[in-house]
C-alpha cells in the first residue's frame, strides 16, 4: 500500500522540484573574501607587500652603510646578513602590520593574522636565533682555545644571527612609523 507522499513506507517525502531562483548579483554579496578585485581596485595587498618589502631593504641598507660610515671599508656581506640594530625583520612585519590596520582596520581576520605573523617573527628574533647566535659564540671560542690546529677549511660559526629586545623594538617603530608615514604622504 502507497501513502499520499509516493513511496511504500510513507516515511520519506517526495521530492519536488521547482526551477531555481535567481542567483543574485555576485557584485552585491556582502562576502568580500570571495569577489574578485575590480580592474584598478584591490592594489592595497600589493602596496602594503611593497611597503614592508622597502622598508626591509632600508634598514637593512643602513645597516650596511653604517659600516661603511663606521670602518672606512666596505663590508658588502653586512647588507645581506642577520642580526644587528635596527632589526630588519621586524621592521618589515610592523610595517606590513599596520599597512594591514590601515587598510583593512584592525577589526578584521586579515590584521589577526599578519599580527600574530608578526609577533612570531620578532619574538623568534629576539629569543631563538639571539640564543643560536650565543651558542655559535662559544662553540668557536671552545674550537679556538682547545683544538691547536683546527682543520683547514673550517668555518667559524656565524655568531651575530639574532637581535636584542631592544633591537626588535626599534625595528619594529621603525616598521610602525614608516607605513603611517607613507599613508600620510600618498
């Protein structure tokens, strides 16, 4: 025996189909995360990625032009090398931060994650490579004050790979005051 909705055991309804409605307009969905940018609209990821990039190769440039400043000579590998003040790193995170804030206001998921990115970044300057640094230290003064004849072709341990506490910080207000800076001015 059959019930009223066409299937043998009544328990499950028959399906209906009717035409699909209208799709709306992708234009005026509130989910911005999927929409494609407009030509001409969306370059703020892009300038923000350029600021922090820039500000990177800043302070890192000062860092090999102090040198310079300081010595006379020219250390060509301090432009490519970590460690030192200001912190280059943060630098660069802070100010990809506070494009981010800028751009996007700090209520939003995208700042959460380019902060927390961020705090990863200087923290692990600060603290693990600054630790490696001194590890590397001492190994090299053990190599140097046990071992008569170190092998030939041995390197010394890179010593200078992490930064002070006060060297991320101030990397890190330079990262800061550099994006409000460009904000202000373009």
């Amino acid at each position: 025996m059959r019930s009223r909705s066409g299937n043998a055991s009544g328990l499950l309804p028959t399906p209906s189909f009717s035409p699909p409605a209208k799709l709306p307009n992708p234009e005026t969905l509130p989910i911005v995360c999927c929409r494609r940018p407009v030509a001409g609209q969306g370059g703020g990821a892009t300038t923000a990625f350029w600021i922090a990039i820039l500000v990177g190769i800043l302070v890192q440039g000062y860092k090999g032009f102090s040198v310079y400043f300081r010595t006379g000579r020219w250390n060509l590998r301090r432009f490519v090398e970590t460690g030192g003040m200001p912190s280059s790193h943060a630098a660069s995170v802070a100010a990809l931060s506070t494009s981010v804030a800028i751009q996007e206001g700090v209520r939003t998921l995208l700042f959460g994650v380019t902060l927390y990115f961020s705090l990863v970044v200087m923290y692990d300057a600060a603290g693990l490579r600054r630790a490696a640094g001194r590890q590397a230290a001492i190994l090299n003064r053990l190599i140097e004050e046990h071992f008569s004849h170190p092998e030939e072709g041995t390197q010394k341990l890179m010593e200078l790979l992490g930064h002070t506490p006060l060297e991320v910080l101030v990397g890190a207000l330079l990262g800061v005051a550099s994006a409000i800076l460009w904000y202000w001015m373009f």
